[in-house]
C-alpha cells in the first residue's frame, strides 16, 4: 500500500484508517453486513418456529424458547475466550473460522434425535457464533478512521437486524409450509452459507492489526492478558454503565420477539404461524435507525442520541398494548428502530472507549448482551405463561426503565476517552 492511500497518515508511517466513500470502507462495509447476516441468522432462526418446535418436541411455550436461550448463552460464554483468539491470529481470521464453524453445527442441529440433543448443539453453535460479535467492533475501530468508526460500527448493527429478520421469515414459512422445522433451518444455513464465503472473498486485509500482549508467548500469558485488561475494564464505572444496557435492552427485546408469535397465534388475532412470522420485517426499522443512530452519535454525542432512542421505545411498548393487529405492528416497528438506534450507539461506544484492550471491552458488553438475552428471554417466558401479554410487556418496561436511569445518571455527556481503562 502507499504512502498515498487514505489510510495513511500524510507522512505514510501511521494507520489512521480507512475513510469513508474509499472503495476499502465500502467492501469493510459490505463484509461486515455479511458477517452480521451469516450470524444472527442462524441464531435467530428458530423465533419464528417455536410454536412449530413445541409441538414436535411436546414443550412447554417457556422451554422451547430454550432454543433460543441456549443459542445465545453459549455464545455470551464463548464472546470473550474469541476475543483472545483474535488478538493472537487477527480479526478477520477469527470471524472466518467462527461462522463456518457455526454452520456446520447449525447442520448438524438438524439431525438430533431429541430435544436435549438439540439443545446441546444449539449451545455450541452459539459458541460458535461468538466470534463475530466479540471482535467485530474491534475489527472496525481499528481498520476505519475514528472519524467515521461510529457510522461503520451502525452499519455493522443493520447487517445484525437484516441477518436477524432473514432468519424469522425464512424458516418461518418454509417451516410451515413443508411440515418441519428442520428444513426451515437447512433453508437458513444455505444463507449462511452464501454470506460467509462472500465475506471471506469481500473483506480487506487488515492493517489496523497490531497483536496485543505477548501474542508470540504462551497462550496463559494471552489468557494473563485478556484478564487483565477485561478486570480493568470492569472497575471502570462508565463502561460498567455501558455493560448494564445490553443486558437489560436485549433482554426485554427478546422477550417480546419470542412470545409475539404466539401473541398473534391466540384470541383477538387467531394468525397461522406463517402469516406471523412476518411480523418480523419490523427488523427492517433497525435495519435503517442502526446507521442514522451511529452518524447522530457522532455528531451530537453519544449519551444524548443514547437516551433519546430509549424513550422512544418506550412508545413502542406502550401502542403494543392495544388488542389491535395494526396497533401491535406499528408499536413494533418503533420498539424495533429504536432498539437498535440504541444498540448501535452502546455497542460503539463500548469498542471506541478504552484505548485497549478495545476487543475485550466488545467481548464483555456482547457477554452481557447475550447474558441478558438468554436469561431474561426465559423469564420473559414464565411472565407470558403465567399472565400474559401486558405481563411481559411490563416486565420489559421496567428492564427499559432501569436502563435509562443508569444511562442518564453514570455514562458521560460527551465522548470522553476513560482514565482507568486507557
């Protein structure tokens, strides 16, 4: 590369990163939103089939939810073990290996005899799928001028909502439509597929790399190392604030996302599962807000676009309320956009914060975001059991409440590199 790139600083001896508008940026992008589709795909790919799935497996509405749970709590365990990876063999490498590996467990998910059995590999592929989300924030900040990381990082959250939505409504109808749940996931993992070998073929080579702590060493002294920075980051209150969101934001996300299918399976609305599971293109609102919210980051701060995008779904939580079909569908839409308007924000945020260790810091926040989603996602199930629809919805608000009060009270007013944590 030469000194003329844009990448370079003007004497060409610095990375200062990819601009926007160069044709790198653009394939970074593209590559990103692939790696986003190949992973949240997969992983979400049985909301739209859980009614499917407890009849086949004869579940309770809570339990077969465990397929979702368990698909996010491995990969929560595994976010920072890949973070480790990366900073020993490079971002790029590390999401390649993860979404193919994720992918053949996501086959093999198919093929188990019993509902335990396909628990347990919904767990590794989730672990699989740790990969992308532990470093890909790191993987932007590093290859993108700093300028505009918190656009790149939005486009990144849109790749999630679009592989999120394209694994509802594809194995939603095909699972209907064919009698098993098994080929609606096949129908997805061709997807996989396809945007794993475009990423692979897409993404640039990395320059923004620079292995951290011994990465020649031992792997206890890389174990040594992610410890330390990712205790550091722990005792940093504001990423701790940063941390809380996630969990409390995806969790109540997810709660809603897996019980409206059967929200709309029942009394005023009576829907089949297929015409259901479109319901979903309301992903497409986060799809657009993820990379509006990143640019409106960035030029008027991250706390104040932070919180305004948490009030609005607020609204969203409050029209879901009303025994309409329209009604529903509308409050969703809003609910989903400004989820992921905040998302988009918090997840940037926790990557550009620290000054290293920035791979950790995604790690942790990813942890906590898919901590929040296995576990709150299931209690969210024992509320829509036991009392229904406007239950859960006052479960979720309260999760949203809390989370805006931490946000307001501890995260800073202006984007502010830490002092413990550089």
């Amino acid at each position: 590369m030469t000194v003329n790139d844009p990448g370079y600083s003007a004497t060409g001896s610095t990375w200062i990163g990819h601009r926007r508008g160069t044709g790198a940026y653009i394939r970074i992008q593209v590559a990103m939103m692939l790696a986003g589709i190949a992973t949240f795909a997969q992983l979400y790919a049985p909301q739209a089939l859980l009614p499917q799935i407890s009849e086949a497996f004869s579940v309770s509405v809570a339990d077969s939810s465990l397929m979702i749970s368990m698909g996010t709590g491995g990969l929560a365990i595994a976010v920072v073990p890949w973070s480790l990876v990366a900073d020993r063999i490079g971002r790029k490498r590390t999401i390649s290996i993860a979404v193919v590996a994720a992918t053949v467990l996501g086959l093999f998910s198919t093929m188990m005899p019993t509902f335990e059995l396909t628990l347990l590999v919904r767990f590794l592929e989730g672990m699989a799928l740790g990969g992308v989300p532990a470093v890909a924030m790191a993987y932007i900040n590093e290859e993108i001028h700093k300028s505009d990381a918190a656009a790149a990082g939005g486009t990144f959250v849109a790749g999630n909502t679009i592989g999120g939505l394209s694994g509802r409504i594809i194995s939603g109808p095909v699972g209907e439509w064919t009698g098993s749940w098994e080929i609606g996931f096949l129908a997805v993992a061709a997807l996989s597929i396809i945007a794993s070998i475009l990423f692979m073929a897409l993404t640039p080579s990395p320059h923004g790399f620079m292995p951290l702590g011994p990465a020649a060493g031992s792997v206890w002294q890389s174990v040594q190392f992610t410890i330390t920075n990712s205790w550091r980051h722990l005792k940093n209150p504001v990423l701790l604030a940063l941390y809380s969101q996630p969990f409390l934001l995806m969790g109540g996300f997810v709660a809603v996302y897996n019980y409206l299918g059967y929200h709309l399976t029942e009394e005023p609305f009576l829907l089949p599962v297929w015409v259901s599971s479109f319901v979903f293109l309301a992903y497409l609102a986060g799809t657009f807000t993820s990379p509006i919210a990143g640019r409106l980051g960035g030029k008027f701060g991250r706390k104040r676009v932070m919180l305004i995008f948490q009030v609005i779904t607020a609204v969203g939580l409050g029209v879901m309320m009303f025994p309409n079909l329209i009604a529903v569908i509308a409050g969703l839409i809003v609910f989903t956009a400004a989820f992921f308007g905040s998302h988009a924000i918090g997840s940037g945020w926790a990557g550009a914060y620290p000054k290293f260790g920035r791979a950790q810091s995604t790690a942790l926040y990813n942890l906590c975001y898919y901590i929040g989603s296995s576990v709150l996602g299931y209690v969210g199930g024992l509320f829509f059991q036991q009392w229904g629809w406007g239950a859960l919805i006052a479960l979720v608000a309260a999760l949203y409440l809390i989370a805006f009060v931490v946000a307001a009270l501890v995260l800073p007013g202006q984007n502010q590199s830490p002092r413990s944590s550089a």
